[in-house]
C-alpha cells in the first residue's frame, strides 16, 4: 500500500493517470494519457498487458517503481540523483524493494 499523502498528491494531480499500452502484434499500439502538466511534463504511469503474465511479485514491484516515478515527476529523491534508481529505492520504501527482470 502506497503512503496516503502519496495517494492523495496523485488523486488530487489532473495531470496522473494510469493508463494500459493496447499493442496489437503487427498493427501498433494505442496509449490514451492525459495532456502533458503545465511544464511539459507527463506523469502518466503506462503498464503493459504482459505484466499479468509475470509474477504477483514482479508485477507490484514494476508497478511501484512506475508510480514512484510520477510521484517523483521523474526526478531523483534526496541525495538519490538517478531517477531509476531513486523510484527503486522509493518502491522499496513503501515496501516494493527490486525484484530481477523476468522473461515474459
Ligand atoms: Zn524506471
């Protein structure tokens, strides 16, 4: 479960969504995503169908990974200047540390 305030600051954002890649093989895909913020900026998290393939473990973890991304606007977090490995060390936190890369 994500911190309240977290939730609250996503709820409360016009600009976050989430939303499901549709790919159809052969023929694209089609992301519906709110507007871009007022700074260009997207904080639309994206999963991929695939994931319910993958594991209730790997799923959760990417998905908080993709969330601690748009509750960090992408950027890093405290002294964590990498954005990929400050949305693991945020997914970790609220209790979604990195699972390995599965196959799929
Ligand atoms: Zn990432």
């Amino acid at each position: 479960m994500l911190p309240s305030e977290v939730l609250r600051d996503f709820i409360a954002d016009p600009y976050f969504r989430i939303c499901l890649d549709n790919c159809e093989p052969g023929r694209g895909r089609t992301v519906v995503m709110a507007q871009l913020g007022p700074n260009g900026t997207s904080r639309c998290v994206v999963l991929k169908p695939r994931l319910e393939h993958c594991s209730s473990a790997f799923a959760r973890y990417i998905i908080a990974h993709e969330l601690a991304h748009a509750h960090l606007h992408n950027g890093g977090w405290g002294e964590i200047t990498d954005r990929e490995e400050a949305a693991d060390a945020l997914a970790a936190c609220w209790g979604f540390p990195k699972i390995p890369f599965e196959w799929i």
